[in-house]
C-alpha cells in the first residue's frame, strides 16, 4: 500500500486497538511480536498514545506506553526523542517505515523498536482504510444548523450580523486590557511577583479606584504588549505556558540587564523555560558554539534574576509542524522583544498611528514591525543540534503579523488612546479596524464564508472576527433563536 503521509493517525489508532492485522508481527529487526494489551487511549494534550500497553517482544514481555505515528521519522520531528514524557515508550507502531533504522531513540538514550503496519493489512483492511479517511475528511467539515437555510437571508444582513460581532469581539479584547492593565498595577504596587499567591487579589482590584495616572507609565504598556504578544506566538498548544514566561521574566527584569541585546534576550528566555539543554559539549560545531555562547551569557546574568523557573516538560512539541515548534517562537519572541525594549517599539507604533492617514500606509508600517526576518542559529535548526531541511525564510511571515496586529495591536493602541483622552487616535485605531483587509485566511472563517455564501468579505478583518464569533458563540452551542440569521432562518 503506498503510504499517504496525511492519513490521519486516528486511523492508525483505530487498526491498533481493533488489531485489524492480517499475520503475525514482527519488529523491524525481526523478533516476533505479540500484542497482548494494547494499552489504554491517552485523551491528554502531550505524551504517549497509549499507556499501560503488555506487549510480547521475542522472548520478554514489556510494560509500558506505546506511541503511534504516521511514518517513522515522525518520531523526531514531533520531539519525541527530546521529551522525557516518553521515555517509557516500549514499541514505537508506524503505518510505514520511511527510515534505514529499525528502532528509535528516548531521551534517556534507550533504543525503542519500531513495528511497521504497513505490510500486515489486507486489500480488504486497506479499502476499509480509504474509505474510512474519506469520512473522516467529510467530519473536519465544520457543522453550522442553518447551512441548507441561510441562503434566504438578504447578503447585506449577514453582513451587517456579522460586522456588529467583529465589533463586540474587538470591544471585549479592550475591556480584556482594561483589566490586565489593572492587575498589573496592582503588582507593581504590593510588589507581588507572578504567578501571584494572594487570595483576595481580585477583591483588591474591584475595591481599588484607579485614575487616568496609574497607566501612564510606559513599562506598564509594554508589559501587557509583551504577553500577549508571547501568548500568540504559542499558537493553541503553548499559548499558555509562553503566557507564563513572559510573566516570569518580565519586562522590569530586561531592563537591568547591561547593554541588552537580542543573543541576551533569547538565552534568557531559554534558561528560564527550562529547555537549554544540560549538555553542551556537542559534537556539532555550530550548536555547540551556540550553546557555549548563550551558557556564558546567562551565567553573567543569573545572579540578577530571583524568581522561578519553567519545567521543559510543560512545553508541548507533540504534533507540531518543526517551523512551529516553541524554540522557534522563542527566537521570533526574543527579536520582539529587543524591538519593545531596545527600539522602544511601542512608542514608535504610537507615532506610526499619529503621522500617517492613509489605511495602506498604516497597515504597511504596523506589519512590517511585527514581521520578523529567519537569522542566525534558529533559521537552520528547528530544536537545539536539530537542523530544518531549509533555512526559515520568517520567523513571522506576513498571516501572523496580520493576525498580531488585528487581535493585540489594535485593541491596546484603542485602549491607550482611550485612557490618554486622545478621542480622535482611538477613533483612527477602530476605523483601521474596520477596513483592515487580511493577506491570509483561516480554516474555520473560509469554512463560515462559504455556508454563509459570502465571497471576499472573510479578508476583511471585522467580518472575520464576526465569524469565528458567530460559530463560537452560537453555531457549535446551538444557540440558532439568539442569532440574527438563525431568527430569520428557523421562524
């Protein structure tokens, strides 16, 4: 059977636990292999895809995880080889073994061997393989109740539904920072570090008057900027722990640092996450040079730095594309930030929105702080001693910039024109907000797009915001008699 690396592992899962094998198996070495408990389905976020699995392997029974994959070099290009979590993995399973090896490696450096599935499934199992790909293709579409109906709604309706949910969906990411900015100036007054430890902070916040002079301290602004900013380069699977570093390590403690610079920042960051490997003496010459480079660093730096570490196990690699994988954030996070603290970036975007008019002047200058150009060690490695198969042109390409500026930039600049009394700017910040055109779509907005039987308008920011609103809000919690469209649809 020729292997379609987009088979999606679920199927693999489903020919494990139904063991839907048409001989006996054997590993890659040749030993025989007896599956005599597949093991229990791990629904967690990271690690092993089943645990607890008895498996028979020539003469020894083993105990232990069992990792599934779709090709044998998955092992490496998801991490599992840097990840501890799966350490007691005893029978790495593949559909097809694209590799010369016939195991793969822990971190702990002990040798897994790998069963390929490939050639133990019958024609009969391999139509039922495609035909079960097919109907999983058909799920990935999403579901929205009125996608036979909506067609009787006027177009300009939907529109006009859709552009007043973009607009409460940018409302509340402002009241998010009104918020934020309140706990942070609540911080820095009782001089609590995060993760904060105090059980009637919230109570302290409601209770407390804050005046126009308690947000004017740049530091203050930078700092929200500075988290959302890391939260975002998280993407789903580590928007909650880089959140967490940027707390950790904020924006106070950068700027004691002696002639800052972004080789500074980024070893920093890495230290303080918890992935800078405890082994630096390795055999190539350019990640050991890195590693010695930034290990000077941080040891010139430490005895500055008094709060706590990240565990390198919190951080998720599990199915991640390389290119997205959190060492590369990191690297695009350190550049950022030595724009926010070096080139005072925040201040400069601030003049960006009073010198220029022009909508596609403005886009272009806000984009072009946020893009960010592959350099040095991280454009060729996706993982340290882990080289790409191409250099990265981008650690930010222009589809992420968008999505910064429309989700972050914009909603913070609103709020700072807003508590500054500058009316007219704050008005700037919502007008471009209005008529900001995206370069790049998004899987569930063209999905919506299409049901609603829109064309273009999924490129323009407030509609696009209206539909993730409208599908996450109404369509996937049923709630058809709460929604303009769906009134009109289901009455």
């Amino acid at each position: 059977m020729k292997t379609n690396p987009k088979i999606p592992e679920e199927l693999i899962y489903k020919i494990w636990e139904e063991k839907r094998i048409d001989a006996s198996l054997t590993t890659a070495e040749g030993l025989s292999i007896e599956i005599i408990d597949c093991g229990v389905r791990n629904t967690d976020e990271a690690g092993p895809d089943y645990r607890h699995a008895r498996i028979k392997i020539g003469n020894i029974t083993f105990a232990g995880d069992v990792e599934i994959d779709t090709l044998h070099s998955d092992w490496k290009a998801h991490g599992h080889n840097l990840n501890q979590r799966y350490n007691k993995v005893i029978l790495h399973a593949v559909l097809s073994n694209d590799s010369s090896y016939p195991f793969v490696v822990t971190q702990s450096g002990r040798k897994v061997p790998t069963l390929s599935l490939e050639g133990y499934l019958s024609a009969t199992i391999k139509q039922n393989i495609q035909q079960d790909l097919k109907a999983i293709q058909s799920e990935d579409e999403i579901k929205m109740p009125c996608s036979q109906l909506n067609h009787n709604v006027d177009r300009r309706e939907k529109l006009s539904y859709l552009k007043n949910l973009g607009l409460l969906r940018f409302r509340k990411k402002c009241e998010k920072n009104i918020e934020r900015l309140k706990e942070i100036v609540l911080l820095n007054e009782l001089h609590i570090k995060e993760p904060k430890v105090f059980h009637d902070f919230h109570k302290e916040i409601s209770n407390r008057e804050y005046v126009q002079k308690d947000f004017e301290h740049l530091e203050l602004w930078q700092q929200l900027y500075y988290e959302q900013l890391f939260e975002a380069l998280g993407y789903s699977k580590n928007k909650d722990i880089m959140l967490k570093l940027s707390k950790a390590v904020d924006i106070k403690f950068f700027k004691t640092i002696d002639e800052l610079n972004k080789e500074k920042i980024e070893s920093i960051l890495f230290h303080i996450s918890g992935m800078f490997p405890d082994v630096i003496d390795i055999p190539n010459e350019e990640t050991s040079e890195y590693m010695r480079n930034s290990l000077d660093l941080w040891t010139a730096i430490k005895n500055n730095y008094d709060s706590g570490f990240l565990n390198k196990n919190e951080w998720n690699f599990f199915k991640l594309r390389p290119q997205n994988f959190p060492t590369i954030r990191i690297a695009a996070g350190a550049r950022l930030l030595e724009k926010i603290i070096i080139h005072e970036q925040f201040i400069r975007i601030i003049n960006i929105f009073k010198q220029h008019s022009d909508i596609n002047k403005l886009i272009t200058k806000l984009r072009n702080e946020i893009i960010i150009k592959g350099e040095g060690y991280w454009a060729g490695h996706y993982n340290f001693n882990k080289e790409t198969k191409t250099k990265l042109n981008y650690f930010i390409g222009l589809g992420r910039a968008d999505e910064i500026v429309i989700n972050i930039i914009l909603p913070i600049y609103s709020v700072y024109f807003e508590i500054h009394g500058d009316k007219d700017l704050s008005q700037k910040v919502l007008n471009l907000f209005l008529n900001y055109y995206q370069k790049e779509g998004n899987h569930l907005v063209d999905q919506v797009n299409d049901i609603l039987g829109l064309k273009n308008e999924k490129f323009r920011s407030v509609y696009y915001q209206g539909m993730i609103d409208l599908f996450r809000n109404y369509c996937i919690k049923n709630k058809c008699m709460e929604c303009e469209i769906g009134k009109k649809v289901f009455n």
